[in-house]
C-alpha cells in the first residue's frame, strides 16, 4: 500500500502488540461463533486475510485440525504465531493470488480500508471452492452513538473530538466508514448465495474492550492525529478518561456479512 492509502495502522510500532490484542479481545468470540454456524469443520482450507495477532489463526488452525490448513495474510505478519497447518505469507491482499480451493475466506477490517474493495471482494469470492463462504466483517463508523455513560460533558467532548480526529484521517487514506452497510449488496450483486449480515455492539467501561482500544490508537496515531486538530494535552487527558470506569462506551456496529459461493447444479 501507499504512504496515503490503505490501513490505519502500523503493526511495526511498539503499540501495535496492544492494539492488536485489544482488538483479539474485542472481536474473536463473534467470529468464531459466526464461522461455527456457517460450518467450520476439520478438513477445511481456511484463507484470513489481514491476521493481525493471529489469535483468530490459532483458533482456526485448531477447528480445521488434524487435515485442514489455514493460510494466514498480513502486511506485517510479525505478530502471527507459526503452527503445523498454518503458512504466514506477507502481502497485500489487492495484488495477492490465493488458491481458488477454499471452504472459508475471512476479511476482518480489512476491506473498509481498501478503496478497491469490491474488487478485492470478487477475488476473495474466486478462491472459493464450490460451497465455500466469504466472510467480511468490518465495522459501522458513521455509528456514533457510542456514548453510554459519561463522567462529564468535557469527557464526551474529548472523545467525539477524538473520533472526528480519527475518522478525518482513515478517510484521508481512502477508507470507507459506511462500506460494512453495502456488504450484502456488494455480495449479491457477484453471485454469492445465502448472503446475510450480523450485527453487534457491546458497553465496555473505561479500562477495558473498546475503551484500551481507543486509547490505544489515540497513542499509535498521535501525530496524525495532531495533525487533524487534536493537542498533545488533549490526547493525554483523553486517554485519563478512556480508564475511567465512570465512562461507558459501546463498540462500533460490527456487520459480519456472509456470502456463499453456489455449487454446481
């Protein structure tokens, strides 16, 4: 990817290992749950693209054991653990080819970020095997009624600041805040069957889930979002209210979006 479009993120910073474990914490239980229901079984060859940690690749290599295998891609595949059914490829999934036999890819936050993105949907769609399900989960940041409980009206200003802050900078990079809504539409429209969205949001209170991942890309991205209006000060007490337990945040809308690929007739 370009200096100027593509992920938000750097896995190569010293804050990464949090916020990719923040985000573990966060997210893995829907995944699984949804990848259960859709039909992960042993035996299955399992794409994910944008692994992160790996914590969802370590699951995966476990549901797909003892024959199946998960191949595990990522820019920066510094954080994903090795296993005995898991091949790490470094790569960027807009230029990447996959192996047309999958019975499951998974793009988890990866594809708001993409301006190519329903490009990139076809071809993930393509390394399906007949049957196979293409999952793509990313979240609702034109959602913002987040917060729940506040411990002051300076609290809540700091944090919806932080957010304009945050989105005018993944939009300056050519992500798509809104893209999640149009999944099943995207989906539908290059012949996937059985296509269906879930979607969820939880509180978490200061100190822990949605809150330690605020804060933790309040430290990762300081000085873009320095350079969008917010103050070092600012940040610094933001990230004090981000641990206070008075405050209450739900998570963005999470929209997991499964799409199948038919069989022969």
């Amino acid at each position: 990817m370009t200096a100027t479009t593509g992920y938000m993120f750097d896995n190569a910073t010293d804050e990464a290992a949090n916020q990719l474990r923040f985000l573990g914490e966060i997210l893995d239980s829907g995944t699984r749950r949804i990848l259960t229901d859709a039909g992960l079984q042993p035996g299955w060859n399992v794409t994910d693209i944008g692994a992160g940690a790996g914590t969802l690749t370590t699951w995966l290599s476990d549901q797909v054991a003892p024959d199946g295998h998960v191949t595990a891609v990522d820019l920066d595949p510094r954080h994903i653990p090795a296993g005995p059914n898991v091949t790490v490829r470094t790569g960027d999934v807009r230029t990447l080819a996959l192996d047309g036999s999958q019975q499951a890819v998974v793009a988890r936050l990866v594809l708001m970020h993409l301006p190519e993105r329903e490009q990139v949907l076809a071809q993930l769609a393509q390394a399906l095997a007949p049957g196979g399900v293409v999952v793509v989960a990313d979240w609702d940041c034109t959602w913002r009624d987040m917060v729940r409980r506040s411990p002051s009206p300076r609290a809540t200003e700091l944090f919806e600041r932080f957010q304009d802050a945050l989105m005018s900078f993944g939009e300056s990079r050519g992500a798509d805040m809104g893209w999640a809504k149009r999944a099943p539409e995207a989906m539908m429209s290059i012949g996937l069957a059985d296509v269906e969205s879930h979607i969820e949001s939880r509180s978490w209170r200061g100190g822990t889930g949605i809150c330690l991942l605020h804060r933790s890309n309040s430290i990762q991205r300081e000085s873009e979002l320095l350079g969008v209006g917010m103050s070092r000060e600012e940040l610094a007490e933001l990230r004090q209210v981000l641990m206070d337990p008075d405050l209450v945040l739900s998570g963005y809308l999470m929209h997991t979006t499964v799409g199948r690929r038919p069989s022969p007739a």
